[in-house]
C-alpha cells in the first residue's frame, strides 16, 4: 500500500491549527483580565485540630520566619495525599533532625475538593502541629494556580517550594534546586527553579501514542513560539522560589488554571527573574492525571 506523504504532511498541519486555535481559546477563557487576589474570609484562616480554633494566616508581605515552605495544591487527593506527606515529612523531620537550625512549614491547599482531602489534611497538621503543617481550604475550585497562589500569599518560608500532592516526584530532589538557587540569586534576592523532566522525555514518547506525541510537541512548541523560551520542561510541579520573586510572581499571575506555570516563567522572563532548570527524578503516578487538574 502506497503512502501519500504529501496527504499526512496536510492532515498534521490542520491538525495543528486546530489545536493551536483550541490552546489559544482555552487560555483566553482561563485567564483573568487582572490577577484574581480575593479571598472568602474562611480562606484568611487555618484550622488548629488541637486547639479548636482558628487562626488568621500570615502574609507574604511579613519577613520570613522560616527557611522553606511547601504548597501542596490538592484536588479530591485524599487516596495519594497521604503517600507524598509521608514522604516529605519523612525528609523534612531528618533533615531538621540533622540541622536543628533549619525550619519548614507544608502548607496543604484543598482546592475546593469534593472528598475528604481537607480531613486528611487534618490529620497531619494534628500529628505534627500548625507550625508545620497547616491546611487552607477554598471555599471553591479555583484551579491549580489559584489554589498555589494563596498558598504562597499565605507562606511563611524564605524559600517556597510548590509540589504535586500525587506524589510523582521524589521529594529529596529538593536539594537540587536549592544548590541551584544559590548560584541564581540576584542582589535583590529573585530567582526561581524549576525541576526538570525533559531528560525522560525520550523515555516517554517510547510508550505513548503518535498522537499524544504529537500532542506534546505542539504545545511545546506553542509555549516557545508565543510564552516562554529557554526552559525545557515548563510544566512540571516542582518548582522553588525565592520568597520576593514568588512575592512579585503571585501577586501578577493571570492564568488560574490550565498552564499557569506558563505565565508564572512568562512573568519571571517579563520582570529579568533569573530562572534555573534541574533535572528531578520523576515517575508516573496511577490515579487522576496531573494535567487534568486544572
């Protein structure tokens, strides 16, 4: 059977047109005209399970009280929460153990979750106390973005990591950004790094489709042609900030939900903010797929 090259070539083209016109109409429907700051007046406090009471949250215009704080934006995650907590609590306590001088917080934000992510959450900020781990539950779904913005508004760290509560990248990966923050760091103290699974890329179209490769490579080169150029790998969920560049960042961001990592380096670019890639270890994750949180 003889194959019409020139046929194909036309079908990939239309093809890319489509999904270039359904990117574009997709973002211009998730994206505010101004950065979406408001917060219900439950979502300005956390809850203190031993206490009983609530507590107003912080904000990320007072200096810093901790070394590192981490946003967990969490979707009906109570089945993988757990897994990634234990995780990342198991590293941060060794490491605090090894360093007493070093202090964290996690910062859960249950997106408007319609299981019991919150009370799960809960378990956690009871086991280990509100310095710690503390839950901010959103009174509705606003999208990854959103939830990771007031997560960040609402941070205590120096430095402030945001990660996926699938638990999909190995938390200890941290260090590795770290050690490249260090060598970004600006007189005015901005920079971010993104962990990085573009060398795994080859590894990944082995196993996936024509057309989910095809798929991946379009918005790849969606994001170089319109966004952002220089960084690999701009969507992965794991993500370090120095507390004036996620100050400046957050405050700005736009995009609440599908590719707001996309504007997040955008704006980085935008505002001259040094931005580092890492290689992280990374490993697909059974349950409701990362990019479906929007």
């Amino acid at each position: 059977m003889e194959v019409d090259l020139w046929a194909i070539l036309q079908c990939l083209f239309v093809a890319g047109i489509l999904i270039l016109a359904l990117a574009l109409i997709i973002l211009y429907a998730t994206t505010d005209p101004s950065p979406d700051l408001h917060r219900c007046e439950d979502e300005q406090f956390f809850f203190d399970p031993k206490k009983g009471v609530k507590v107003e949250f912080p904000s990320i215009s007072d200096p810093p009280s901790l070394d590192l704080s981490v946003i967990v934006p969490a979707y009906n995650e109570e089945k993988r929460l757990p897994v990634m907590m234990d995780e990342s609590m198991e590293y941060l306590e060794e490491r605090q153990k090894n360093n007493r001088s070093f202090s964290f917080e996690v910062l859960i934000v249950d997106d408007g979750s319609k299981d019991k992510t919150t009370q799960i959450a809960l378990k956690y900020s009871e086991k280990y106390g509100v310095d710690k781990v503390r839950v901010l539950t959103l009174e509705h779904n606003r999208g990854k973005g959103g939830a990771v913005r007031l997560g960040m508004l609402s941070a205590r760290g120096r430095h402030l990591l945001f990660a996926d509560a699938d638990g999909a990248s190995q938390f200890k990966d941290l260090e590795k950004l770290e050690t490249e923050l260090k060598n970004l760091k600006t007189e005015d103290n901005v920079a971010v790094v993104c962990g990085s699974r573009a060398h795994l890329e080859k590894e990944s179209v082995a196993t996936r489709s024509l057309f989910r490769t095809f798929l991946m490579y379009g918005f790849h080169f969606l994001v170089w042609f319109l966004c952002v150029r220089g960084i690999q790998d701009t969507q992965c969920g794991f993500k370090l900030l120095t507390r004036p560049a996620a100050d400046l960042l957050f405050r700005n961001l736009h995009v609440n939900r599908w590719a707001f990592d996309v504007d997040l380096l955008y704006l980085a670019q935008h505002f001259q903010i040094p931005i580092g890639e890492v290689a992280i270890t990374w490993h697909e994750i059974e349950g409701h797929a990362g990019c479906l949180y929007n």
